[in-house]
C-alpha cells in the first residue's frame, strides 16, 4: 500500500484516516493586489517581486495546512490562476487569446490548440520543490489531468477530442516523471470534465495508463473527479491505474453513496466530508458522521480523507476551520476504531502478531 509512507512517526493512534486536501485555497488578499501590480504596465512591480510574493504566500498557506494538522500538505496553489490556462502558457503549441464566460460572472482564458503540442517548461517540479523545501510534511502534487486540458481548449490540429487528450497524456507523463525524480510520492491527476461527459471514462483510462507508464509503484497516484453522476463511471472506474478516486459526495449530502457499494470499491477512497461551497463551518461531530459514511464503503485502511474539492472560493478562516476540523475528526474517529467503538468495522491486528 502507498499509503503507509505518509503515516507520521508520532501518530496517536494504531488506525490511520490518511488527511488531505484536493488542492487549491483562498489567496491572502494581498496577493490578489501584487497579481494586479504586476499586470499594470504603470507600476514598477517586477518579476522579482511578484515572484517573492508567490514564494511568500506559498510558504504561508503551507504552514496553514500543517497548523491545521493535515497529513499531507499543498501549498493552496498560491502559483495558479486557473486550473487549464495556468498548464496552456506552459504547453508549446497552445496559447491564450481573452476570456471565456463559463458560467455566472466567472471567466477564464481558454486556450487554443494551434500547433502539435509538446513539453516546453516544467510545469509544477520548482512548485513541489519550493513547497517541499518549506514543509515538514509530505506533499501532495494536483496537476489537471489530460482529458480536462483537452475538454476545456479549443482543438484547431488533432482530428478530435480523443486524439488531444492522449497528446495531452504523454506530456503529463513527462511532468509527473520530473515530480518523481525530484521526490514526489503523491500526485493526484485533477479530471473535472470527465463527471460533465462521463461516457468518455474509456478516454480517461487510457490517458491515465500513459500518464502512468514507467512510474515507480511507491508513487501514489490520485484521481480527483468533481461532483457529477458517478453511477455512469462506476464500476467501470475500478480498472484505471490509479491508487485512490477522490470523489465530492459532502454537497450531495452522500445521495450518491449507494453507487459505490454495489460493487465492492476495490482502491482506496478519498472522501469528501466537508462542503467547499457554503462558508458555514461543519462541527467535529458533524464531520465524524460524514467519515462513518465513507466506512460504509470501504475499510480505514483505504480511507482517505479530504474537503470535497478546492476551498479556493471560500472565506480564508471558514477554509482553516473547516480543515481543522477535519482532522480533529479523523483522529477521533481512529481512536474510536482503536477501541472497537465502531460497530461493523474491525480493529488492526497489531504488525508483531
């Protein structure tokens, strides 16, 4: 299992709930305005010093996450703007021509595919090295996953979506292969477009069996999907190369729990247990209760747990105090199992018997 590897030395308890986060987290507000600085022309804010600004608040959210006690770490994305357009302007062959209205008030800078594509700069190995660096903890790598970057960009040279997206796979493996020489052990592959056309699963598997291709099996790789209809990817799911599915389930209020109990969810599970679109802070007791739901599915040992997806639209306190909680609530919960206090769930067997 490669999860073991991110138990800490000191954990209290013989269960381990792995915590985590998806990724992204509230901006200081003060990196909002260095972001603006650097965009006009008329100030004298330069790379430099927006660069420092990034490194700043990398290191800030980082600690956060830590003061929060969560197990393995991300920095909040302080270095993105947007999920595609952040990887587009790194891609050869791709660029960025204004935004795109994708639904409300909100826009993003939808990029063209103009030419084949290739691995220009690296993408994410400076910002898990930086995080790293400024961690005690472990680190978590997101990267949006192929068939998300071809789903969400205009295709101007491959024949179709599909032929994109496995274009897009072979320079993801190329990036998680640079994370890993550089020490990462936990990449989760972000796929939010596969819960909006979730018949194209197929695509994605193969996508994720290249993106895997020559990676080292201590490497835990993680699948995040957004909110969606899971019954139309699952079971069919369980076959993709991956350790852990990350699933938003909290905001549904678990209606969708069902699907993964009519066939037996054979990989590790990252639980969604708390809200990331309302600001209002679940209880330790209300989150435990989300937890024992996630152990109707799976044992502890494959339970992950982790908000439902990025807290980057919350309020900066409620996204501390929702993850606080979080693990306040994993750790009673193992304890509880520690004592056989959980009816239907098994105590360990200690590693010496």
């Amino acid at each position: 299992m490669t999860r073991e590897q991110f138990r800490p030395e000191d954990h209290p308890n013989d269960h381990f709930l792995l915590t985590t986060v998806v990724g992204s987290y509230p901006k200081p507000k003060w990196l909002h305005r260095a972001r603006d600085l650097w965009n006009d022309e008329d100030s004298k804010f330069d790379d430099e010093s927006f660069e420092e600004a990034k490194d700043d608040a990398s290191r800030l959210i980082t600690n956060e996450h830590e003061r929060a006690g969560i197990d393995v770490v991300v920095d909040g994305e302080m270095r993105r703007n947007e999920m595609v357009e952040y990887f587009a302007h790194r891609i050869d062959g791709c660029e960025c021509n204004g935004p795109v209205k994708v639904w409300g008030h909100n826009y993003f800078d939808k990029p063209s595919v103009v030419d084949d594509i290739s691995y220009g700069e690296e993408w994410l190995v400076s910002e898990y090295e930086f995080t790293s660096d400024v961690s005690e903890r472990p680190v978590k790598v997101p990267i949006t996953g192929p068939y998300t970057l071809a789903s969400w960009s205009f295709n101007e040279v491959y024949e179709d979506k599909e032929a994109a997206a496995y274009e897009f796979a072979d320079l993801v493996n190329e990036e998680v292969e640079q994370l890993v020489e550089s020490g990462a052990r936990y990449i989760q592959i972000d796929e939010a477009a596969l819960a909006t056309t979730p018949d194209d699963h197929a695509i994605v598997g193969e996508c994720l069996e290249r993106i895997v291709d020559g990676i080292p099996e201590d490497v835990r790789i993680g699948l995040h999907v957004c909110y969606g209809d899971y019954s139309r990817i699952y079971p069919e799911i369980l076959e993709f190369p991956v350790d852990e599915f990350d699933v938003e389930l909290c905001n549904g209020d678990y209606e969708q729990l069902d699907v993964f109990k009519e066939t037996e969810f054979t990989k590790d599970l990252a639980l969604g247990v708390v809200d990331v679109h309302g600001k209002e802070v679940e209880s330790v007791e209300e989150i435990k209760a989300n937890i024992r739901k996630g152990l109707e599915v799976v044992p502890p040992e494959q339970l992950t747990v982790s908000p439902d997806c990025g807290l980057k639209l919350l309020p900066r306190e409620s996204a501390f105090q929702k993850m606080d909680n979080l693990v306040a609530a994993a750790r009673e919960i193992e304890a509880e199992l520690d004592a056989g206090e959980l009816d239907g769930v098994e105590s360990p067997v200690p590693a010496d018997d």
